[in-house]
C-alpha cells in the first residue's frame, strides 16, 4: 500500500521530498504523499528521521 505521511509526527525536515524517485510527495500545508504515484517502494520511510511515515495497513 502507499505511503502516508503524519502530519503530527513530520517535523517538515523535506528528507523525503528528496528521497522519493517518483517525485510521489509534496508538500502542501504539510508534506503529503500521491497516492497515484506512490510506487511503495518504503524508500522514504527509511529517510524519515521523525518515524512520520507509515505503509497503509489497508
Ligand atoms: S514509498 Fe517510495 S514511491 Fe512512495 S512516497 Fe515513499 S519513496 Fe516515494
Ligand atoms: S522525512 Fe519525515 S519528518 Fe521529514 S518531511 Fe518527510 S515525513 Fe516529515
């Protein structure tokens, strides 16, 4: 499943802007993954120092 970024946890450092090679998040008000690019490849999750991002359990 996608990625999801939590807003409560992300400390908007942008380690996972760069990380991502699909260019599958943005940030808005707060950093946000595209669902529709979102390869889940887990590349971001690891980048995250914040532990902000988790896989979808559904
Ligand atoms: S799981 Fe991979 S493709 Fe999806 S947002 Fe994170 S780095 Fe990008
Ligand atoms: S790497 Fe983690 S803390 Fe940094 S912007 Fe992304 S989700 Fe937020």
């Amino acid at each position: 499943m996608p990625a999801t970024i939590r807003a409560d946890k992300c400390i908007l450092c942008g380690a996972c802007l760069v990380a991502c090679p699909v260019h599958a998040i943005v940030r808005k008000t707060v950093y946000e993954v595209m669902e529709e690019r979102c390869t889940d490849c887990g590349r971001c999750i690891n980048y995250c120092i914040a532990g902000a991002i988790e896989e979808q359990s559904n």
